[in-house]
C-alpha cells in the first residue's frame, strides 16, 4: 500500500471536486487533475454525453488543459490524480503524454487499462511507462459513482411507473 501525502489528499480532492462536477452535470462522476510543481495546470471531469464526443473523458479534458499550459505534448514531471483507474484510451495518452506519476482512486475492473482489467501503463517493453498508485480517497471516488448509479436507477424506475 503506498504512503500518500497531504498534498496528494489535497490533489485528490480537486480530482474529487471535478467528479461532484460531472455528477451535477448528469455524467458519470470521474475527475482528473494534472500538477506540475505543486499546481494545478489541467483538470478535466467526464462530458462525453452532453459533449458528444467519446474524447471527453475526465483524464482526456485534464491533458489537454495541461499541454496547453506547458506549450508541449510531453508532461514530464507531472502527475495526473483520477477518481477512477484509466481506460485504454486515457492510459495511452498518460503514456504518450509521458506523465511520471499517476495516482487513482478506484480500480474499474471493466475498462480499465491500468492493471485491474488490462495494462496499458506500465508496460516496461515500450519507451516510456508509470507504475500506478491505487487507493487515494477510493471511498469517496467510489461514493460518488455508486451514488450517482443509484439515482439514475431510481429516475428509470420512476418514469416506468409513470402511466
């Protein structure tokens, strides 16, 4: 189990704040944040539904912000704090963004590609790979997921019973 800082509870709490975000906004609650230094430079939360594009993912918005910032594709010496453990499609990005840390919430035994389901991070075959930290705040990342699960369930049931 690793030893997490105040200053990662910190960064995982924005990544928290920025799930609360997509949960208010009716998707599914994840966030991400990317630091360099200390400081927030991305940060991003799920808006692929009312977006409408399958790139809206919370770590996607996040890198974006962040190359924005550094004025480069690469984010060497940043680390990215998700809610919830990466998809294929986000961890190729950490990879070829080249983020040097990456510290999650909750695995995602379905999609993700961090070691729970696949492994696309810490492949030691390709140029540049992270090994992944599981478990920051993972109660409250897995709070607002199962909350907001259980409310769409409740509003399906709900509009069912309408006559």
């Amino acid at each position: 189990m690793t030893d997490f800082s105040d200053m990662d509870r910190f960064f995982m709490h924005e990544a928290l704040y920025e799930a609360r975000f997509a949960r208010f906004v009716e998707e599914v609650p994840v966030g991400a944040v990317v630091v360099f230094e200390d400081k927030i430079i991305g940060r991003g939360h799920n808006f692929t539904y009312k977006g409408g594009s399958a790139l809206y993912h919370a770590e996607m918005v996040a890198i974006k912000m962040a190359n924005e910032y550094m004025d480069d594709f690469r984010l060497e010496g940043c680390t990215m704090y998700a809610t919830m453990e990466p998809c294929s499609m986000c961890a190729g990005a950490i990879i070829n963004s080249r983020i040097d840390r990456l510290v999650i919430g909750i695995p995602d035994y379905k999609r993700g590609a961090c070691g729970s389901n696949t492994n696309v991070v810490n492949d030691t075959s390709q140029l540049h790979w992270v090994e992944p930290e599981f478990g920051l705040l993972a109660d409250e990342a897995l709070y607002e997921l199962q909350s907001f699960f259980k409310m769409l369930r409740a509003r399906s049931k709900a509009i069912k019973k309408k006559p």
